[in-house]
C-alpha cells in the first residue's frame, strides 16, 4: 500500500507563511503536546527546514491498523 504524506497523512506549511499572531498558538500546542508520548502527537516542528507539520486526525490508527496488514510506503511530491 502507498500513502500520499501531501495533505492526506499530514499537513504541512514553511513557519514565514504561518500568519502572524499565530505562532505563539502553535507553540503552545508544541509544549502541551511535549508531554504526551510520541504515538499521540500530532504536531511537530522541524526547526531545520522551518516547517510545521500537523497529522491528520486519525493517522495514528490508520498505520496502526496497516502495520503487519500491508508492506506499506509513504511518498511525497513536496519540495523543500
């Protein structure tokens, strides 16, 4: 099975096209999310390509649900 990552696993947006005021929301979800386990976050930032990344509800489960099913691959169009 091939999964699209573009806008059907995950989100995602270079941080100087987020709009203003809104970054210190979105960091504030980072630190909230710090503290739960990795497998239920879904927000990340990639500080070294300054870009934001936000799963989509239910992707966890999906590949929960794929793994040991399918031999599965993630692929992406984007460029960076």
């Amino acid at each position: 099975m091939v999964l699209d990552l573009d806008a059907c696993l995950a989100r995602a947006t270079f941080e100087n096209t987020v709009a203003c005021g809104v970054e210190p929301v979105l960091d504030g979800l980072l630190r909230f999310e710090a503290q739960l386990p990795v497998a239920q976050r879904s927000l990340f930032r990639l500080d070294s390509l300054e870009l934001w990344v936000k799963l989509r509800p239910g992707v966890h489960q999906l590949l929960q649900t794929l793994h040991g099913r399918f031999q599965t691959w993630a692929c992406t169009s984007a460029t960076l």
